[in-house]
C-alpha cells in the first residue's frame, strides 16, 4: 500500500494495487466535511489521477455509519455568514466536485449510512454509485434556508429526473437505498457486509481492462450526456488506435489469452 501525505487528518487516500481510495476519516461527526476536507480533495485527487500505477478510484467514507453527513454546519455562522463568504465556500465546495468529475480514471462512490447533502454531491461526481441497502440520501437546503449549488443541481439532474430532483430538494425528506435506486440516483444496492467485496470485485473487472479506452469511453459519455469534458474524446479515440494496447489488444485476442494493458 502506498499512502499519500494529507493536509488534514480528516482526509486519508492510498493506492493498493490499481486502486487509488480516498476515505473521508471524520466518524465522531459522521464525516461531515469541514473547510480543511475540502481543501484537501483536489490535490488528493490529482495526484491519483496522474499516478499511471492507478487505474479507478473509489471515495467513501469511514465507519459504516456515514459516507457523509454533508457540509459541517457548525462552521456556517462563521464561514458562510453572507452572500460573499457563501459564494468562497461554494467555489471550496466546487474546486472538490470538479476534481472528481475532470479525473481521467473511473471514480466509484462506496456508500452506506448516511449520504446527506454535500456528501451526495460528492457522490454525484463520481461515476458509478453502488450503495449498501442501509444507505440513506437526502438534500436538505430547504431546512438550511440555503440554496443548492448549481453545479450540484447539474450532477443531479444527470442522474434522476428533474421531477425526482424537485422532489428531493422541495421535501428535504431522506430516502432509502431502494428509492434511490428506482430514480437512478445510485445503480446498485448490496447488502452492508459485501458491500466492500462488490466494490472491490468491480475494481478489479475495471482496472484488467485498457486504460485508454476507459478514458476515452468515459470523455465521450460525458460529453454526449452534455457534461463539460477536460480533453477531445475524438483525440482520445484516435490515441487508443495508435496506441501500443490496442496491438496487445489483438494478439491477446489471436493467442487466446488475457492481454497486458499498459496504458500506452
């Protein structure tokens, strides 16, 4: 295992084998992110997104109580008092979700307990969400007298209907992990005690396959479904022909065994 140094302890990320992790590590206050969690997301994330030994990357939180709790209110009456500070804690927020988002590699969110407001955001800009029946999701700005970002609303609005999305945010009430499933919030539910072994599985299927190809599938899904890409999908499609797994690719093919992906 190779641990990354954190700005916070509230923050851990390692890589084991091809899986980069990031653990939101703050259980007493059921993960809820302050401004130093915050803070410490992008560069996490990057440095995982840059490593080639990394192949996907999975975020979750600590304990099974919580993925995470939301934003920490507590600091709202100091750093979120008015208008100004509110819009410096939402570009914090931001800088988190768009890091997760822009990231080359495949990000699952690993969810149980409580996955609550910016904790669903964070969730919302991965890719795949698979969520242990346990699991509860909420939004609730209408309970904070606050408004819910925009790009939040975006994320959210990829993954269940903008019917479903009003709802959530009209009620502010939790919903399990059935509900969500049914509106497309999350795309699997497993029991809690093989929910690690289901992310893990997943990880592995993922990270046997062509580097290249994944992130060109991934730009170009994005891209279609009217998300802001980082990089040309069409460039990354050409890369993937010209690129050394693709000539692994098919001889692996020929000889009847399982191909060697690089990256290159």
């Amino acid at each position: 295992m190779t641990e990354l140094a954190s700005p916070t302890p509230h923050v851990k990320a390692w890589r084991e084998g091809a899986v980069g992790h990031v653990m939101l590590d703050r259980p007493e206050r059921r993960n809820a992110l302050n401004r130093d969690m915050w803070a410490a997301l992008p560069g996490l994330i990057t440095t995982l997104d840059r490593d080639p030994d990394t192949r996907v990357l999975v975020i979750r939180g600590s304990g099974a109580e919580a993925f995470a709790a939301g934003a920490d209110i507590a600091e709202f009456s100091v750093g979120r008092a008015n208008p100004d500070q509110a819009k410096e804690y939402e570009a914090l927020n931001g800088k988190a979700f768009a890091a997760l988002r822009d990231t080359a590699k495949p990000v699952i969110a690993m969810i149980q307990g409580f996955c609550i407001g910016g904790g669903l955001a964070l969730a919302l800009a991965a890719d795949l969400r698979i969520a242990a029946d346990s699991a509860v999701f909420a939004l609730p700005p209408a309970r904070l007298g606050l408004a819910y970002p925009i790009e939040g609303l975006s994320d959210l609005l990829h993954a269940v209907s903008p019917a479903f999305a009003k709802e959530m945010l009209f009620t502010a009430r939790r919903f399990t992990a059935e509900e969500a499933l049914r509106a497309g919030l999350i795309h699997r539910v497993v029991a809690a005690d093989r929910l690690a072994q289901e992310v893990a599985d997943l990880c592995a299927e993922i990270a046997d396959n062509a580097p290249l190809t994944i992130t060109a599938s991934k730009r170009a899904i994005d891209s279609l479904a009217g998300r802001p890409v980082p990089d040309d999908p069409v460039r990354l499609a050409a890369r993937c022909f010209a690129s050394e797994d693709y000539a692994e690719g098919q001889r692996a093919f020929l000889e009847k065994r399982k191909p060697r992906f690089t990256g290159r």
